[in-house]
C-alpha cells in the first residue's frame, strides 16, 4: 500500500528509476561510474 501510495505517483518524476532499487548492484555501479567520470 504504501509503495502505491508514495513510489508509483513519484515515479513520472524521477530522472531514474533503479529496477530492483539498492538490490541491483549492476545498475549502481553503471550509475556511480557515470557519475565519477563526469568529476
């Protein structure tokens, strides 16, 4: 319920969306890297 009630709505929003959120290592390290390459 309250993943429908605060995630869904917010999602339109996001710049990215992590499937799998904080579990999906390979997408966070993707994002880290891009992140630090642009530093």
């Amino acid at each position: 319920p309250m993943f429908l009630q605060f995630v869904e709505p917010s999602k339109r929003y996001a710049d990215i969306v992590i499937p799998q959120g904080g579990l999906n290592d390979v997408a966070i390290d993707i994002i880290v890297s891009k992140i630090k390459s642009r530093t």
